[in-house]
C-alpha cells in the first residue's frame, strides 16, 4: 500500500513496486540524509565536480569519486570501485549513497546491486534531471562501447531524497538538459504540463521553488505510476522511452549532453509519428518552440546512416524491428513496432530538415 504525506512543497511518498518499495522525500534537505541510515554505515559516491561544489555537505561520510561525465559509465569503473569498497571493508550491512546526476546513480544502483550480490543503495540527485527522471524507476546501468545502458540491472533504491538548494550551482545549460526530459513526460501523458511549460521558461522555475517542487513531484509520478504497473519493461514502461532511442544513438555518436540528444530524439519521433500515425505536423512545430524556449538546440547536423547503424543495437530492437514511441497527439504516446527503413527515412528527413 503507498502512503503519502502531502504539504505546501513537502511531501514523502512510500511507492510499492514489486521489487521493493521507495521512500521519496521530496522538498527535504540534505542533513536529512543521516536519520535515513538507521545507523548502518554509509559510503558516499559521487563525481569529482560535485564532490568539490558539495564537500562541505559531504564532510564525515566516507566518499569515493569518478570522473564526472558519461566516460565513467563502464565495467571498469565499477571493477575499480568495488576494488575500493573491498579495501574499504565494506559489508553487506553498508549503505551505498549516490550523490549526483544521472551517471552517479546509475553507477551507484549497479555497484550496489551486484557487489556481494547485492547492499542497500539511495539515492541524492543534484541535477534537475536526476530529479525528475534519472534517479527514479531503478534502472541503473553502464554503457559498452557506443552502447548506452547494454549492461544494467532494474533495482530499486531504499529512498531518493530531494534537496532542490543543490540546484543553486547548476550551470543554465544543465537547467536545460533537465528539462528535456520533463517535456518528454508533458508529450506523452501531460497535455496541460505542455501548456504550463509554454507559459514559462527556465528562469522562472529557478527563481520559484514552490512551482519547481511541484514540477518535479508531477514528473515523478507520471514515472512512478508507469514503473509501478510495468516495472521490467514489458509494455507501458517503454513509453518513457519517448525521444531516447534515436536520442541515445546520436548522444553517443556527437558527445552530447542526454537532455540535448532526447530533445532531438523527440523531433525525430515526431517526423516519424506524422510519417506513421498521421500526426498532426503543429505538434511537432509546437515541440521546436517548447525545447528553444527552454535552451535545446533543435537543429543538429548528423549522419542519418551512422545513427542508424548504432540504433540497431539498441535494446528495444526485434528481430527486425525497433518497438518505437510515437505521438498520437500532445499528451499521448503509443508503442509501434518500425522496421529500420522506415526510421532510416524519417533520420534522412531530419538530417535535411535541419
């Protein structure tokens, strides 16, 4: 059963999925992070960038670092973190804690997973998108090669606890990168979060804490709501998938921020979904507008022919086939199966297009 505690900006929400359940602590602080430990030992992971913008916070917790970046998503980093937790003495009654964007928890969820086949992990997101998307659902993987996410495990975290004061130092392009991903949850559940965005821009969220709480709380229920109905991706979860499948491919290919890629994701699904579903071409143009107007770029020169050749290795792919989100409408996604010469096309459109 999820219980709920509702306030102003304050809310812990306990989720039931069917491999544990999540205690959210939304608009709390970091210095709450000691009374979730019930005293077990803790080990902090982190990247160096946060450890240096956050030592203070982290002072006399135990803390091992990365290289910040997606670099560090490989079996080797986790092989030469688990060096160090051994060295370390760590037990399976310690507590691992990722500190960080989406690459922290990702790596922070599959080091806890199978290091001694498995120790408790939370997670404490400092990254607008961590917040609204990366941390949650408990999937946590590391990439091979130019394969996002191959290797990876679908876990739970004990808890994510929201501390929104360790937004202050994001860069504004990071603001951005957020927001690719809770345009994504407006386009395929939330027609009046669309509406909302549209009214608003970047500033306006930093400067308005109890909108930006909300935002973030609205987010994380669209994807809890999905991950708790299919948490292995079976069916409904692939919509959160929405603009990542060609997203991923060029993020790889041209070393680009995950919230510019998806943006670009999005615009390719779009063409596809008007080639496909008969979608209206105004949402798409409606769509260009909402990631301008939130700092992603929506022109981008890329070499249809080498994204298609890396999507074909993506994990959603068939026999034959890519399972490909579409729009049938703002607000409204659904799954297609799409052979790779008809997204082939829709790339070659984009890469005209644009």
């Amino acid at each position: 059963m999820n219980n709920t505690k509702f306030g102003y900006t304050r809310m812990q929400q306990y989720i039931t999925f069917p491999s544990g359940t999540v205690n959210y602590l939304f608009g709390s602080t970091f210095s709450a992070l000691a009374g979730l430990l019930n005293g077990r030992r803790a080990i902090i992971v982190t990247d160096e960038h946060v450890a240096a913008l956050h030592g203070a916070a982290l002072a006399g917790y135990t803390v091992v670092t990365v290289p910040a970046g997606e670099a560090s998503k490989t079996m080797a980093t986790i092989e030469n973190l688990a060096a160090q937790l051994l060295a370390a003495e760590v037990t399976r009654n310690t507590m691992l804690i990722g500190v960080g964007g989406g690459v922290v928890t990702d790596i922070t969820g599959f080091l806890a997973t199978v290091y001694m086949r498995g120790i408790a992990f939370g997670f404490v997101p400092t990254t607008l998108l961590g917040m609204a998307d990366a941390a949650i659902g408990g999937k946590n993987g590391v990439n091979t090669g130019l394969h996002k996410n191959i290797i990876g495990t679908i876990t739970q975290p004990e808890f994510i606890l929201y501390d929104t004061a360790l937004l202050a130092t994001l860069p504004d392009a990071e603001w951005s990168n957020g927001f690719a991903e809770i345009i994504k949850y407006a386009c395929i559940f939330d027609r009046e979060l669309f509406s909302e965005l549209c009214g608003h821009d970047v500033a306006y969220y930093q400067r308005n804490n109890v909108a930006l709480d909300r935002l973030i709380q609205r987010c994380a229920g669209w994807k809890n709501k999905t991950v708790v109905e299919d948490e292995k991706e079976k069916g409904m979860r692939k919509l959160l998938n929405f603009g990542h499948t060609a997203g991923h491919a060029i993020e790889t290919l041209y070393a680009l921020p995950h919230g510019q890629a998806v943006g670009v994701g999005m615009l390719i699904a779009c063409i596809l979904s008007e080639e496909v579903q008969g979608l209206n071409t105004g949402v798409r143009a409606d769509l260009e507008q909402l990631l301008t107007r939130y700092g992603l770029p929506v022109k981008l020169a890329i070499n249809a022919d080498r994204v298609l050749e890396v999507l074909r290795m993506d994990k959603k792919r068939n026999t034959d086939t890519v399972d490909y989100i579409l729009l049938e409408e703002t607000g409204k996604a659904i799954i297609k199966p799409l052979s790779f010469g008809v997204i082939g096309n829709a790339l070659r459109v984009y890469e005209s297009s644009y």
